[in-house]
C-alpha cells in the first residue's frame, strides 16, 4: 500500500486500510498495542490526537512504513493564509 496523507482526515483511512490489510480486527490492534478497542475506533475516525509515537507503533503493527520525501510541486502559501508561525 503507498499512500500520499495530505490532510489528518486522511491518516484515519490510512490506519483502517492498514490495519485491514495485516488482517487485524480493531479489537486484535487493540490488544497488540495494548490500547482499547474504542481508542483504535476513535483514531480511525479522527485521528487528529495520534502522537507520533503512537503513530509508528501502529504502522509496525500494521506492517507499515513512514516515509518522508519533497513535495513534486513546493507549497506556496497565500498573503492570507497563516504561515504556522503562531503555533
């Protein structure tokens, strides 16, 4: 499998397809990361509170890899658009 996660919505289908693919329940995740059932529900539908930690602690579960490259085209931001600084 070799997915582009362009928005957090995204990583949630990316964790169920994973997660499918290594022929796992949500309930058999659960138990192999030692989390609930109802976490791995919660994290496949908004996934917007998954550390990074728990993020690759599922993908080696799930047979997964993180992988990092450059953007095809660079993104530009907008005068309007809010450049992060304020995190």
């Amino acid at each position: 499998m070799q997915q582009v996660i362009a928005t957090i919505g995204h990583m949630g289908h990316v964790l169920a397809a994973g997660r499918k693919r290594a022929g796992l329940t949500q309930a058999q995740a659960a138990a192999h990361l030692g989390i609930s059932q109802s976490r791995i529900s919660t994290l496949e539908r908004d996934s917007g509170s998954l550390t990074l930690d728990q993020l690759l602690a599922m993908f080696g579960v799930y047979g997964l890899q993180l992988l990092v490259r450059d953007r095809p085209e660079p993104l530009v931001l907008e005068a309007n658009e809010p450049s992060g600084a304020d995190w």
